[in-house]
C-alpha cells in the first residue's frame, strides 16, 4: 500500500535531501492516446503536482525538475508556444496554493530567452511563494547544462580580466557558485521518466556523483509512489562517492 511504503522509507531514515527529475515521455503518452502532443504535456501537469506533494510527505527538501531545455526551442513553434502557455497557466493558477504548501519556487535557466508573458508569470511564482520553509522547487526553464558551464566560465573569465579574481582563486567551489544552482546542494538522486538510459545535458556538472533511477512510466503516468519506489530504490544503494566502502 502507498502508505506503507511511504512509512518504509521515512522510517529507513536517509531520505535524499535534493531529487531532480528528468520528466519523459509526454508525447508518447500522447501518441499511444492518438491525441495531439500538447495534451500530453497537458496531463504531465497533473505528475508535476504529484512529484510535489509526494517529496513533501517524504521529508525531500530540494525538487528540481526539468521544465524547458534549451534544445526544446527546436521543437515545432506550435509545440513551444504551448509549453510556453502551460508554464505560464501553471505559474498563475498554482502560485497560492504553493505558497499555501510551503515550497518556495525558483526559476533556473536563461531566462531572456522565454516570452515576456511567460516571464513575468515565473517571476511572479517566484515572489509569491519567497520564505515557502517545507520544500524548495527549482523549475528549470530554457536550461542545458553545456551552455551553464560556458557561461560561468565566460563570468569568471570576465572577473580575471577585470583583474577581480586571479586564475589560481578559480576552484570547484567558486565555479559552483556561478552556476544557475549557486548556494544549492548537488542531487542526491535523479529520475528520469520513460525508461530512457540519457542526461540530455541536464546538471552535468551537479550530476557527478548523484544516484540515478530510471523508471519505465512516463511522464504524465508519474504519481508520488512512483516517486517513493524511486527513494526506496536509491535507500538500497551505497554512495562512496569514487571512495571504498566503510565496511
Ligand atoms: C518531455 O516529454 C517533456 C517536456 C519537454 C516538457 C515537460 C513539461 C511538463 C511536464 C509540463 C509543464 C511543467 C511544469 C513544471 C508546469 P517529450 O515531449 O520529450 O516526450 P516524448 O519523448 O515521449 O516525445
């Protein structure tokens, strides 16, 4: 019963501080359906709400999920103006009730890109949920992991020509600090949806050492068992992070 695995991994105690998802298989969903793919993106809304509520009862205090990629901008217009429509209504309509739930939202990406409507929606999600203390929930928005790293690069480049920073000051941790998650924690587990075996250039760099847990639903099929299998899962695993094992 959903109940008793949620219980079971409470009670095993290491419950992953931060779980980022790859979200997969929308239009699948929609093309076994004979629907259009928009609606599978439509129904994927439904799983965003679920993976929410779902991390908060598990005690997961980081969500991110992978909203927008800057490779989606290639789909067919029609198809990005309606995930472009679908961020904007899910930022109008959930921003009370999330704030009501304690996740505070932030949006991670490049977000000059996005249409100023759909801007002005996310940073308005954004204020409203500000001090939300039982859930953070980065939505990524117009986000590759390559174009992150050039870009902290080139800020960081910036900084040693400006004669602000010399080249030895640059470490891991101050490159951190100029990507999008500045300040947060890398994953300790990622999903990805629909039985697909890929990154597609998520986090690469948070990504070095997260447990990953492939599972076979997608997407807009993705409720919050679901999710507590995938904490189960990674509950199994043992982290040594490129070390030996303690035993
Ligand atoms: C991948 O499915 C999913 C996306 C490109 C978008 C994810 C968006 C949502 C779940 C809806 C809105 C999100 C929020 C946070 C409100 P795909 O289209 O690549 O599926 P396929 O691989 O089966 O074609």
């Amino acid at each position: 019963m959903a109940s008793d695995l949620l219980a079971r991994i409470r009670l095993n105690g290491d419950v992953p501080r931060h779980v980022a998802v790859i979200m997969d298989g929308n239009g699948r969903w929609a093309r076994q359906r004979g629907l259009p793919r928009h609606l599978g993106h439509r129904e994927g809304m439904k799983s965003v709400r679920e993976a929410i509520e779902g991390s908060v009862d598990a005690g997961i205090e980081i969500l991110t999920l992978f909203a927008f990629s800057t490779e989606n901008w290639q789909r067919p217009a029609r198809e990005v103006s309606a995930l472009m429509g679908l961020l904007q209504r899910y930022a109008r309509k959930e921003r009370e009730e999330l704030r009501r739930q304690g996740v505070e939202v932030h949006v991670l990406g490049e977000l000059d890109r996005v249409d100023p409507g759909t801007r002005q929606a996310v940073e308005a999600i954004v204020e409203g949920t500000r001090g939300g203390d039982r859930l953070r929930l980065n939505l990524m928005i117009s986000y590759g992991g390559r174009e992150e790293i050039v870009r902290a690069a080139r800020e960081l480049a910036a900084r040693v020509r400006e004669g602000a920073l010399a080249p030895s000051q640059i470490d891991e941790s101050l490159f951190q600090s100029s990507l999008f998650t500045a300040g947060v924690p890398d994953p300790d587990l990622l999903i990805r949806t629909s039985g697909e075996y890929r990154i597609s250039n998520f986090l690469l760099w948070q990504l070095a050492y997260t447990e990953i847990h492939i599972s076979p639903v997608l997407w807009p099929d993705f409720n919050r068992e679901h999710l507590w299998e995938a904490v189960e899962d990674y509950q199994r695993r043992e982290r040594r992070f490129g070390r030996v094992s303690a035993t």
